[in-house]
C-alpha cells in the first residue's frame, strides 16, 4: 500500500489534506474504512459487505433521499431527519462507479454529518465528505 492511496476491496481511496483516515494498515487490502474531519463536521465509515441501504416502511420517520450524478458515477443518499435532542444525524449512501467497460461497482457506507441548520443542498460549499467520494476510483490491475 503506498503513503497516498489506501486500497479496501476493489476501490482506492486517495488521502485528502486535513482529514484522517482509520484502517487496517497491515494488511495491503483493509476491510474497514474511517474517514473522519477532525473538527468533527463528519465521519464516514466503509466495511466489507457493508449493506446498501434500503427505504424503510416506517411512514412516520421522515427523510430525504437524494442523488448526484457525476462522470463515471452516481451517488445516492437516504438522509433520515435529525432527533430534537442530537446535534448530528447518520446519513447512508452508496455510490455507483462504472468502469471503462460498462461494469458497475457498489460502494456503501455512512456518514455522521454536522446538522446547523442548513441543507446540504442549499450549503454555500461542497461539503468534504462529497469531495472524497468524488474521489474515489476503481483498482486497476
């Protein structure tokens, strides 16, 4: 594994400046993934197997889902609404990467994001953890 990639299954994860990443850093190919913003604005977590989420039936709980399409990929969250007495919420997601020859790859995983108040939609930059998906890409052997 080299200083600036950190491979887990069939992705490479490049490390991004100011944030700091948690894996089995002995073995060349981890099975659990942190990445967290030190000033506690997220952490994401990844593990092997980990499942895609689902729509749940409870009709009471509100949520938002929501998709970003970008070159090569699709990433989709399911955002359920923060509790009165916490001041973050766990979003899940999962992120569709093809490859050059039309294969599609999974990625899910979760992120603990911040809530102040403002949508993610409406924020005035991109949040960290959108870049570092963005980022992501396929191992290429």
């Amino acid at each position: 594994m080299t200083e600036k990639l950190i491979l887990f299954g069939k992705f490479e994860f490049p490390r991004v400046n100011g944030l700091e990443y948690l894996f089995d850093e002995q073995e060349p190919i981890t099975d659990y993934l942190f990445v967290n913003e030190p000033n506690d604005g997220f952490s994401m977590y990844f593990e092997k197997d980990f499942p895609v989420f689902t729509v749940p039936d409870d009709k009471n709980r509100e949520y938002c889902l929501f998709e970003m399409k970008r070159p090569n990929r699709i990433i989709k969250f399911f955002c359920p609404e923060k509790r009165k007495n916490l001041d973050s919420a766990v979003w899940y997601f999962y992120m569709e990467i093809l490859d050059e020859k039309g294969n599609m790859y999974s990625l899910p995983g979760q992120v603990r994001v911040g809530i102040d108040g403002a949508c993610i939609l409406q924020a005035s930059s991109k949040p960290k953890f959108i870049e570092v998906l963005e980022q992501v890409k396929l191992v290429t052997a």
